[in-house]
C-alpha cells in the first residue's frame, strides 16, 4: 500500500482513539445526568467519523507541508553562531 495513505491510516487510528474519550464522557452525561438516548445515532457516529477523518487529513498535511519547513529553519537556527561566540 502506498506510504502516504499508510500513513493516513495510523493518523485516521490516532485521530479516533484520541476523540474516543471526549465521546465517551458527552455520551455518559447524556444518559447518566440527562437520562436521554441520543438521538440518531447512526448520523452521529458517521459525523464522528467525519471529524475524525478531518482532523487526520490535518494532522498528515502538517507533517508534509509544515513540519518539514520548521525542521529545516531549527537547524538553521542552531547552526548559526551565537553573539558571544567568536
């Protein structure tokens, strides 16, 4: 499989395991405290998993377009001498 979408998968995995808890606690509220089911959750689920695919597609379009340029401006900060030094 391409590395890309690899890499997409384990975003997509880490995404989901991340929002597994803020649903878990919205989803306990509701029906410990509110006492309601929620309603429609077929829809919820698919909009969680949108959410999920989202901020997946975010995380992996940091890792190529934005991580890559600050790794390159830290080393060239740290490579750069220091005011003291001669």
């Amino acid at each position: 499989m391409n590395a890309l979408v690899m890499a997409f998968l384990h975003q997509l995995l880490h995404a989901v395991k991340n929002l597994l808890p803020i649903v878990a606690v919205v989803l306990l509220f509701q029906l410990l405290i509110l006492r309601q089911v929620p309603a429609d959750a077929p829809s919820l689920a698919g909009g969680l998993l949108i959410v999920a695919a989202g901020v997946a597609l975010f995380l992996q379009g940091l890792e190529l377009g934005i991580f890559p340029v600050g790794k390159g401006l830290a080393n060239q900060f740290a490579r750069r001498p220091r005011a003291g030094d001669q």
